[in-house]
C-alpha cells in the first residue's frame, strides 16, 4: 500500500521541481524528503524520480503516479467531508484567504454572520495575493480563498482545486476630474502618466494589456499594490490607473471613475473534493450571502 503522505511529497516535486523546495514546503530537511521519496520508488517497484544533472525529474511513471496521486487526495477530501457532515454542529479551524479589496469589503459581514450562526467554528483570515492562493489550499495553510482573475489576463484553472463563481467587476479607469476621456478613454491616456501594480502581479498585466489593447504602450510612473493609495495619487494628479469596483468604493475627490468594457472575476475555490465539508460550504454560503448585500448597498 503507498503512503499518502510519500505521495503527497511526489505530488509536489511535481509542482516545485527541487527536492529543496518540497522539504521548504513541509519544513523537513532535504534529506528527509529524499529518503521518503527513495521509500516510496522501493513501495512502487518502479522508477519514480531519475538524477537530471544536479536535479532531479520524474519519470513517465512517476508522472502517472502524480495524476492518481490527485484523484487520491480528492477523495480523501470528499471522505472528509462525508464523516464532517455526519457530526453534529460545526466545529473546528476554518482558514480563509482573500485578496485586499475582498478582506476590506466582503469578508467582515460574512465573519460575522459566521460566528453568529456557528459559534463553534474557529475562523482565521489571511490577506494573500490571488497567485498564491492555489499553493497555500494543497499546503493546508488555506481551507477556503477568494481568488480572481481578468477577462483580459486569465488564469488557468488549477487542477488540485475545485472553485464557484462569486463576481464579475466592472474595471474602471481612474483619472483627474478634468482630463479629458472622450469616447475611448484608455487611448486617451495614452500620453498620460499610470499608476500600476508591482510588477509581476496581476494588476500590472492586466494594464500591460489594456494599454496593448488600445495601441500605445504603458507609461507607469508611480508602482502601489493597494487600491486606497492609487486612488489617492490619481487625486493629487499623478497619473490614471485600473481599479475594479471593489477597489473603487467611496473613491476620493478630485477622481473620476470611467467604466470600461474590460472585467475582474472573482472566484471562491477550496481544495478539490472538499466542497461539500459542512464547514466549507458554510464559508461558501456566507461569503456569498455577504457579497450580494454588498452589491445591493453599491446601487
């Protein structure tokens, strides 16, 4: 019998590619890692990992065993989530990851309405980036995340994750109230400074792309990841920028919000199988409970 835990650490060779990063992953030593794998190739009878250079691969079997090794822990997750369901009350630590805009506007009347109706429940936040979020459900770090991405720089789906949709945002472009839009308003900036995301992140794509979209490149002048603070700056005139109807509530003087055709998708996702755990699919409920109101206080 194979050792879900070995195949687990296959799992995430797989994904990270070094013996060192999985022992990060897991705080063992590299060692460690190498002698679970080592006993799990002896467990398997076959070739899993093979030397590549310095590194090390898997091998077709080792790859094949990576898929199966999915479908296990799905299930096992789906086990779980039958035995949950057999209990009475909820109970337990539920660690829910969100995005800024998401922690700011959506989460709080979900918690509270949480605690409200299942005392028992342990309710933990985090504030993650949504590229972070796939990696921190399969590590247990996260059981629930809200994650998003753009019509304009979509993100494929993860399949160790199984997720509904929430929202779709309108994007808009922020600019100084006296600068003119006109009937295109991203290639009116085109001469304009921009305020974007770091680079790397998602936000700083999506205005690569929309800038790409109207013909002209991306002039960014100013790089802030929190949308108060790029509001802000396009207030004192330092430039325009994208910001998504979440990150545009109550907007300061002086800015001027144009809606574009272009949209941000919300997603709330959990570890694949693990939908139907009681304590998921409250968070799910709730969360979802939450940003209706929201939405409905916004029109």
């Amino acid at each position: 019998m194979l050792d879900v835990r070995r195949l687990r650490l296959l799992r995430d060779l797989a994904r990270l590619g070094t013996i060192a990063a999985v022992a990060e992953a897991h705080t063992y030593s590299p060692s460690a890692v190498s002698q679970q794998l080592a006993t799990l190739q002896r467990e398997a009878g076959v070739p899993l990992i093979e030397r590549t250079g310095r590194g090390v691969t898997l091998t077709p079997a080792g790859t094949a065993l990576v898929r199966h090794t999915e479908t296990v822990l799905a299930a096992l997750e789906a086990a779980s989530a039958t035995l949950a369901a057999a209990r009475t009350g909820l109970h337990g630590t539920v660690r829910i990851g969100a995005f800024p805009t998401a922690v700011r506007t959506l989460l709080p009347a979900a918690l509270v309405a949480l605690a409200r109706d299942h005392p028992a429940l342990d309710l933990t936040v985090t504030e993650l980036d949504p590229v972070a979020m796939p990696d921190a459900l399969r590590e247990r770090r996260l059981d629930v995340a809200l994650l998003h991405d753009y019509d304009l720089a979509p993100v494929a789906p993860d399949p160790t994750v199984d997720s509904t949709p929430l929202l779709d945002e309108t994007v808009y472009l922020a600019v100084p109230d006296d600068f003119p839009v006109g009937d295109d308003p991203v290639h009116a900036a085109r001469d304009a400074d921009w305020i974007v995301g770091t680079p790397g992140t998602l936000c700083h794509t999506v205005a690569i792309r929309v800038c790409q979209a109207a013909g002209h490149p991306l002039r960014a002048r100013h790089h802030a990841d929190d949308f108060t603070a790029v509001l802000a700056l396009v207030a004192a005139g330092q430039g325009v920028a994208l910001v998504p109807q979440l990150g545009a509530v109550q907007p300061p003087l002086g800015v001027r919000l144009v809606p574009l055709a272009s949209r941000r998708r919300t997603r709330i996702a959990y570890r694949r199988g693990s939908g139907d755990h009681p304590a998921v699919a409250a968070c799910v409920a709730a969360i979802r409970t939450a940003t209706t109101a929201f939405l409905a206080e916004q029109a």
